[in-house]
C-alpha cells in the first residue's frame, strides 16, 4: 500500500528498489500469515503487547549504535500519538478478522485502503479526486461486493473489520500529511510500537476484569501459556516488523514511485498463495473476482497523477513518512 511523497529523494536503483518492495511485502505477509496460524495459542493482546515489543527494542538498539537517541523524540507528540491510535486500532482490526477469514479475502477487503484515501482526501483535504479515482472508488467498492456476496445472507460481520482497518489506515495517512511531515521516520515507528504494547496491555487488563473464561479463543484470550516455540515465534515477528520497515523506507527511495507502487499491491498475491498453501484456503471463482477488482481499483486509485514529481512511501504499522494521500494508500 502507498504514500505519495513530495520532493522525494530521486531514484537511482530502480532494480533494487523492486527487490526490496517486493521482499518487503513478502515478508509483511507471511508474517501475517504467521499471525492468523499461531491465533490458535495466542491471545490477540498478548500477540500485540510481545511482538511490539521486541521491534521496539530492535529500533531503539540500531538508532543508539548508529546515531542519536534525540532522534527518537516527537516534534508534535499529539499528533503522533493520534495517528499511532489510529495504527493501532487498524492492527487490532485486522488481526481479529484473520481468524474468521480466509487470509486473501481479509487481505482483499484491507486493500480497499487506497479508495478509503481518495474519498478522504477529497473530503478533509478537499483535493480534487479526478475520473480514474472515482472510476477506482467504485471498481473497489464493486470488488468487495462480489466478494462477499451479501445478496445472498451468508455475509459474516467479521468482514468489518478488515474495511474497518483500511479506513484507520487511511484516516492514518491524513494525519501524517498534514500534521507529521516534519516528523522522523524513526521517531513515528517507535511511538507506533509504544502505542501498540500500550493497547495490547489495556486490552490485556480490559479482558482480565471481565474475565471470558477458558477456550475464549484469540479475540478474548486474556494470557495463554506461552512455550518456548512461541516466545521465539513472537521475536521472529519483531524482527520481521524491524526489517520490514527498513526495506520498505529503502525501496521508495530507490526505484520509480509507481512502479514501486505496483510491487507493493503484491501483498494480495503472496496473501492468496499463503492462504493456499498453509491454510488450504482456495478462492472460489466468485471471490478471485472480486479481489481482482478490488487489486484494480487499489492499483488505479494509489498510480500517481500525470506529470508530477512525486514519490510514494509505506507506512501503517510499517513506520513514520510523508504521505501524500491524494491518490493512495495512506
């Protein structure tokens, strides 16, 4: 998914910036993947609370061995504490739908982030969406109807969450462009990481006093039992979430903005290949459909308009930028 940049670094490598998106997003879902199997043993606030964790004690060793601490430090605190809030709750959505989903339909339906973009920033930011984002707008919104084919009452509500994640995400990506652009891309991703150990907890503490009882399963678990695999487990997805963050960074900083950008909608190709090959979770005609418009309208809604100099950048849970949320993911 994409930020549009203004005055980005100019591209050099554009090879390596498709290596790097493109393991970047490999890695981002498979380690969702890992998520939505290990749901089974976790809790969803405990997964959140370690997990971020372990990527914020990566982030803060590298910035202490490599430059300053002061690095860290927030120009506007509140707004990015807001757009962390917003983060976080996109997280928390998603990984709830994962485990009354397929992995490719909640990846389907969280890839309707770029048309989220457009209709925001025409809203809040009053900038003009032109015939191609309308025409992505309703190519995505027709996507994920036939996806889930309400018309015939089999629709679960759980699908909500993952539409629910795309919108906090580009509610996200309108904060950072208007209020955090002059904010350190290092700066942004701890205070995500802090945001997110501090809403595992309270979730943590909020499911303690209402106490739902064993077999609660990954929504409601308070603290499960965690064995020796699943500590290691819960630190190869900090350092996924680590690693993450850099390639991406790096990747839209080296190759051309949309070309890039196309790399990066490759989540919802690695989503259904996982889906098949861990969960045996196959599309049917009707939902390979629907996600394919959806990919189309994610693809047209997050291109960059004719003729201006500017670049895109991941963000999300992924780390802090300067999106630009006139046509894309933010």
């Amino acid at each position: 998914m994409e930020w549009k940049l203004r005055n980005a670094p100019a591209a050099g490598h554009p090879t390596l910036g498709i290596l790097s998106i493109t393991g970047a997003v490999f890695l981002l879902s498979l380690s969702d993947a890992l998520v939505k199997l290990a749901g089974e043993r976790m809790g969803l606030g405990q997964l959140v609370l370690i997990r971020s964790a372990f990527a914020a004690i990566l982030i803060a060793g590298a910035v202490a061995a490599t430059s300053s601490l002061r690095r860290m430090r927030p120009v506007r605190p509140g707004w990015v504490l807001l757009r962390s809030l917003c983060l976080t709750g996109m997280w928390l959505c998603y990984y709830a739908a994962l485990p009354a989903m397929s992995f490719a339909l909640a990846a389907a339906c969280y890839y309707t982030a770029p048309m989220w973009m457009a209709v925001l920033s025409w809203l809040v930011l009053k900038e003009p969406l032109g015939l191609r984002r309308w025409s992505a707008v309703v190519i995505g919104l027709a996507g994920v109807l036939i996806a889930i084919n309400p018309g015939l009452g089999t629709v679960s509500p759980v699908v909500v969450l993952p539409l629910a994640a795309a919108f906090l995400y580009a509610l996200a990506g309108i904060i950072t462009w208007s209020r955090c652009r002059g904010e350190s891309p290092l700066a942004m991703a701890q205070a995500l990481n802090l945001t997110l150990m501090a809403g595992g907890g309270l979730a943590i503490l909020a499911l303690a006093l209402i106490d739902p009882g064993p077999g609660a399963g990954f929504v409601l678990a308070v603290w499960p039992p965690l064995g020796l695999e699943d500590w290691l487990l819960m630190a190869a997805l900090g350092v996924l979430l680590a690693v993450i963050t850099v390639s991406v960074a790096l990747a839209y900083r080296l190759g051309p903005p949309d070309i890039i950008g196309v790399f990066d909608n490759t989540y919802l190709l690695f989503a259904a290949v996982w889906g098949a090959l861990i969960f045996a979770d196959i599309p049917s005609l009707r939902e390979g459909l629907g996600m394919a418009l959806i990919a189309t309208g994610a693809l047209l809604a997050s291109r960059a308009p004719p003729g201006k100099d500017c670049g895109k950048e991941k963000a999300g849970a992924l780390g802090g930028h300067r999106p630009r949320p006139n046509a894309g993911r933010g």
